[in-house]
C-alpha cells in the first residue's frame, strides 16, 4: 500500500552540515563575483548566502564551546557534557 503525501503540507528544512553550507557558500560568491546574475538572482543569491553564514557562524561557536569544555578547569582536566541549546 503506498502512502499518499499531503501536497499541502510544508516541507521539512533539512539544514546541512557546516562542510556543506561552506561549499555552496563559496558557490555562491563565486557566482556574484562574476557579475552575470539579474539583480533579483543576486538578492536571492545573497539571502542566501548571509543565511549560509549565520549557520556557519553557529557551527564555529558550538564547536569553540565544546573546545573550552575540555579545557583545563581548576588546574585538572575535566570532560564535562556539552548542552546543545
């Protein structure tokens, strides 16, 4: 029996992996700095570029949080659980 999906329902996001969103974040200015997209392209390319950024820009952060947690504390080192927020 196959199921049947609800053209109406949104789709699921999926976000990619920091290599992925690098890659096609330096895509993306590849593509600008040649200068042969439409003005409306280039927003669009843009957008999504400072979105590509921000996820990029949060990878880097939790994973220099999880660094300083296995940093030395109090003169010992001392793994500890990282709380992903």
């Amino acid at each position: 029996m196959a199921l049947l999906r609800n053209n109406n329902m949104p789709k699921k996001k999926t976000i990619p992996s920091f290599e992925d969103a690098l890659a096609e974040l330096e895509q993306l200015v590849n593509r600008l700095e040649r200068g042969d997209l439409s003005l409306e392209a280039s927003l669009e390319a843009f957008e999504r570029g400072v979105n590509l950024t921000r996820l990029c820009q949060k990878a880097l952060q939790e994973a220099e949080q999880k660094v300083q947690i296995l940093i030395e504390k109090n003169g010992s080192q001392v793994l500890e659980t990282f709380a992903d927020e």
